[in-house]
C-alpha cells in the first residue's frame, strides 16, 4: 500500500479512509488515480478487518472535479485514454464490494466525482458542494457509468434534466433530488460520516453485507426473483 501519489488509504479501527489526493487539482480523476484506487479497492475487499469505507476528496476546494482534463480532453487522444480507463474494471470493483460505502462530499463534485459517489451506499455532503455533470458540454458522455448509475438513482427525467443540460446542482437540491442523503455544515462533515462508520461497524458483518446485496441486487431483478434473494440471504443468516 506504499508508493501511492494521489490517493491516501488509511486503516483505523475496522473503518478505511479513502482520500483523493491531488487538492491542487482539484482531485480529478487521472489514470494514476484509477490504478492506485483499484488497489486499494482490492485491499478492502479482501481484508475482513474493513468493515466500512469511507471515501473523501484532499483539501479545501473539491471532492473531485471530473476526469483530468488534460489526460482526457488533449494529448493522449481522448479515444486512448477513455481506452485506457476501461482496461481496469474499477467501477466492477466498487459494485463487488458488500461492505458500506460512505461518500464524504465538499466543493466541487463534477463529472466522475458524482459518478464515484453513485457507487457508494451513503451520500453525505456539506453546504458548499456543488455537482454537475459537465461531460455533454465537452461533446462526450460519462463514461463512468453516470448514465446508467443517475437514472437508477433519481429517476430518468431528473437524469436527463442534468446531464444534458450540465447545469450544476447546489446541496439542496441534490438532497431533494435524492443524489445525497444529508446535507450539513463543512464543520460536521466528516464527524458525521465518522459516527455513521463507528455504528455500521459495530454491526454484525454478514447482516450488513446480506443487506447491502438484497438491495443493490435486488434493484436489478423482478420482485419475485428479489423476493427471492431476500430469503436466500436472510436463510443464510439464521443462526
Ligand atoms: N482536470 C485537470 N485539472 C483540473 C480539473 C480537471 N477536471 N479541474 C480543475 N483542475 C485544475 C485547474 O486546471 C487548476 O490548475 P492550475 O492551478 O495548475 O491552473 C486547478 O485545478 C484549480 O482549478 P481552478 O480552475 O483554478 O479553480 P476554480 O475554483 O477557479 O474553478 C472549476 C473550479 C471546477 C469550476 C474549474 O476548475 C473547472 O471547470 N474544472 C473542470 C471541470 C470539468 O469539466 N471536469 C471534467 C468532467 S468530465
């Protein structure tokens, strides 16, 4: 877990921190940030003693601005490095993961920023988040699975309403729309995605995890085949 640049992994008590790290970046999402976070995703999934993840963005101004725009939208041509992202399943890793998930979201959550936090179970974000989804503007799509995670997530008009346009959402609304849980001040950010952790990680894992599959799963299955599942894993659970 050494050697890594721009993402930092720390381990604390059965919760894992999962910061971006390139603040002067505003934390945008490079092809070094992918490969490190596959890593490190690796690591916590096949580490029991992580119970729950908590991923933030460094410094003052952003969770994540979108995909580095100067890997993506200039040398290399843009079709090498939307080939290059794909190469590395990440986003299949974040989804075989059944533990929680808790985004932590300040400043600028753009492009890939939201679509990150749309693999994450527990949306938190403090007052001066801002989201968007400016990739249409820039004559692409997301390619981050933010088509299919958005719709799924807030419905399919509000979807559109915000990808076509690439108008940016302030806290609020984002909390109305349904694409963060909580809103709350800077200040209790992070305390409060910590004491979230501390309660789910006081849970009995394999209770937490049945869940997690039951409705991420489930989401994709009939009711009957979802009703299904649920029995399955809470069989799996009887003691
Ligand atoms: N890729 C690469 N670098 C980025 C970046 C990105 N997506 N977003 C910001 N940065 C860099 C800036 O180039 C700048 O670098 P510099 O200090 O070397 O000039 C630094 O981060 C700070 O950004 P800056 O633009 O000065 O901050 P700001 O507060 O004035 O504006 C934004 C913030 C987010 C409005 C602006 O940076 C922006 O529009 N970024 C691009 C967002 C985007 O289109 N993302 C792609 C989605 S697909």
């Amino acid at each position: 877990m050494s050697n890594f640049e721009v993402v930092i992994y720390e381990k604390l008590e059965n919760v894992a921190y999962v910061t971006l790290n390139r603040p002067q970046a505003l934390n945008a999402y490079s092809i070094r940030m992918r490969d490190e976070l596959f890593e490190v995703l690796g690591a916590i999934r096949d580490d029991p003693e992580v119970r729950v993840i908590i991923l933030k963005g460094a410094g003052e101004k952003a969770f994540c601005a979108g995909a580095d725009l100067t890997e993506f939208l200039s040398a290399p041509p843009p079709v090498f490095a939307r080939q290059a992202r794909f190469e590395r399943d990440i986003w299949g890793r974040f989804l075989s993961i059944p533990k929680p998930f808790i985004a932590a979201m300040h400043g600028y959550v753009l492009g890939s920023g939201i679509e990150m936090s749309l693999y994450c179970d527990i949306r938190l974000c403090s007052a001066d988040a801002r989201f968007g989804l400016p990739e249409v503007t820039l004559g692409i799509i997301p390619a981050a699975g933010g088509s299919q995670t958005l719709p799924r997530q807030i419905g399919r008009s509000r979807a559109l309403d915000i990808l076509l346009t690439g108008r940016w959402l302030q806290a609020d609304e984002a909390k109305r729309l349904g694409l963060v849980n909580r809103v709350l001040p800077r200040c209790e950010l992070f305390p409060e995605a910590e004491r979230i952790a501390s309660r789910l990680k006081d849970c009995d894992p394999q209770a937490i995890s049945c869940a997690k599959r039951a409705i991420v799963e489930g989401l994709n299955m009939s009711l009957e085949e979802g009703l299904k599942l649920e029995k399955r894993l809470g069989k799996s659970l009887d003691l």
